[in-house]
C-alpha cells in the first residue's frame, strides 16, 4: 500500500465523526457491521471466546417520557449473539445531567428485555458506552473508565448480579492529551487506532489534525478495517444527502449550546440586576435545590423556553410548570 492510499478527498471536507450523526452512519450501518464490531470488542477488551462475534442493530428510542427529554434515534443500539445489549451515545457537548441520563437510559434498555410471562433470569447484560468530547470527571486521569455495582466497604463485585450492568465512559480530550504526550502506543492498541479516527476531525474548531492523519496512514498499513472506515468516512463526507444531514445536525447541535450559553447568562445579569448577592453562582447552576429554582425563577422572567430551562437546571418540566403556576 503506498502512502497515500487513505487519502482521496481534501481532509478539510471530511466529516467531523463526533457529530451524533455522522457517528452513527458510519458505524450503525449493516455495511459496516464488521467495524462496528471490531470497535466494540476494543472498547470492551472483548478476546477469546467472549470476543463479540455478531450483532444486531436494534432501532429503540430510549427517551421521550418527559417533555424536555432528548429524543435517543442518534444512539447506536445493537444486540450481540449471546443476547447482550449495548448502547453507545456520542456527546459532543457536555450536559449537567449526563450521570442520570445515562443510569436512565441503561434501565430502559435493560427492562425493554423482559417479555410477559418471563422471569428476570431471563435479563441479560447491558451495556452502555458514552464518548465525550469534554471532560467528565475532573479527579481521574485516564480517558476509558469502566463502572460496575460494587459493595461500599470492601469494594467487592455484587455478584452474580454485578455482570449486567456496565458502564463505560471515554473523554477524548484526556485520551488525545495522553496522544500527543506520546503516553499510547496506537500500534499496540486497537481502541487508540479508533479513537484517533473519532478524533482527527475538529468541526466547530474548524480543524484537521494532520498530524493524526499521518499516524493513521501509517497504520492502516496493518490494519484493513482501518482503511474500510476510513473509505466510508470519505465516501459519506461526499454523499450530498448525508453532508447536508450531518450540517444541520451539527448546526443544531451549536444553536443548543449557544441558547443554553445566553440563557445562563441572561440569569446571571438579573440576578445581578436584582442585587442578589449570590447572582454569579445561581447563574452558573451550583447545584443545590434551592440555586437552581432560583435560577429557574430568573430564566421563566424573562419569558425563556421551559425546555431550555430544564436543560440549564436539571429541574424537571413539572417542576418548571409549578414554579410558573406560582410565579
């Protein structure tokens, strides 16, 4: 393979595969299917006989049972051949609620498996993978994390129960600092040769890491799904339907942030117009109840969405409701 076998289309037009979208179209297709499953098996450090051998792609909406609840059709929902379920959702922004919304999600998944007149022997693992582009937890320093159900004192496994739930979470801004400081050895490892692919392409910095891509070409040399995703990748960056789908996701993905960013600042100035000494950190959420209606009391004032409430609060819609009955 020579050294530009990678490379047939401009990198700057390649799509940003961070985008929930475009995620999803390249790994959630059944023409991908063997990518997608190569990318499990490295997240989940799958060998041997537990090695993921086969999945199916399962079209499931785990939210929606609120108002303001996020709608999940852009998660990658599949089932592999011993019955496991897995959920991996793409995060491009961060959300003050991502804990809760992840336990909730994996509890929709893992009931949607019982059947009427079957017991809960019958429930199987479940598994959810969320990949950030922002940090998530501030006091950990290594970009895959893995939870599971331990017991408080002596930190052992709640077993038998313990296996079906699995909680993954990988921060790209940790795994590409450790990239860069030299700290992996993508060669060696299969999930940094993916996670490099995810991360090559900056789309709200406007901005391609050639030096990612070098590291790719050289080593796609060894690694023939490599260069099927990243002949994918080319081809949907080209495809006009799928480049006008994934634009507008991601405009709208942009237009969240920025409405959530002018609402908590709109908080901030009537709290501080109003000489509320505590203005700045009602503003920013802190977190504690009593901050948080207060900061919902300004946003409903000035006559702001409830849906964007509830995103900059954490305050449920019939909370909202409430508070606006009463005000």
């Amino acid at each position: 393979m020579n050294q530009q076998a990678l490379r047939r289309i401009p990198l700057h037009k390649l799509i940003d595969l961070k985008v929930d979208f475009a995620f999803k179209q390249l790994f959630g297709s059944e023409r991908n299917k063997h990518i997608t499953i190569v990318f499990l098996n490295a997240i989940l450090a799958r060998t041997g006989r537990d090695t993921i051998k086969e999945v199916t792609f399962l079209n499931e909406e785990l939210g929606g049972q609120y108002d303001g609840d996020k709608q999940s059709r852009l998660d990658l929902l599949v089932k592999t051949q011993s019955g496991e379920h897995i959920n991996i959702e793409m995060q491009l922004s961060n959300q003050d609620d991502m804990m809760k919304r992840t336990l909730y999600y994996w509890s929709r998944l893992f009931a949607k498996q019982l059947e009427k007149g079957k017991g809960y022997r019958t429930l199987l693992p479940t598994i959810t993978i969320n990949i950030c582009n922002f940090t998530v937890f501030n006091d950990l320093s290594h970009y895959h994390t893995t939870y599971h159900l331990y017991e408080d004192a002596e930190l052992k496994r709640l077993r038998p129960i313990d296996d079906v739930l699995e909680v993954h979470f990988i921060e790209m801004n940790k795994f590409l600092k450790a990239w860069h400081d030299k700290k992996l050895q993508p060669l060696d490892d299969i999930l940094a040769r993916w996670l490099l692919l995810l991360g090559m392409v900056d789309a709200r910095k406007e901005k391609v890491y050639t030096e990612i891509y070098e590291e790719l070409e050289e080593l796609a040399m060894k690694d023939e799904n490599l260069i099927d995703a990243f002949g994918t990748w080319e081809e949907l960056s080209q495809t006009p339907e799928t480049r006008f789908a994934y634009e507008m996701r991601l405009k709208a993905i942009i237009d969240d942030e920025a409405r959530l960013s002018d609402a908590k600042d709109k908080g901030i100035e009537l709290g501080e117009e109003r000489g509320i000494e505590k203005g700045i950190e009602i503003g920013k959420a802190a977190g504690r109840h009593e901050e948080r209606l207060q900061l919902a009391k300004n946003f409903l004032a000035l006559h702001v969405e409830l849906e964007t409430i509830q995103q900059a609060t954490g305050l449920s819609i019939d909370e909202l409701e409430k508070l606006k009955r009463h005000m």
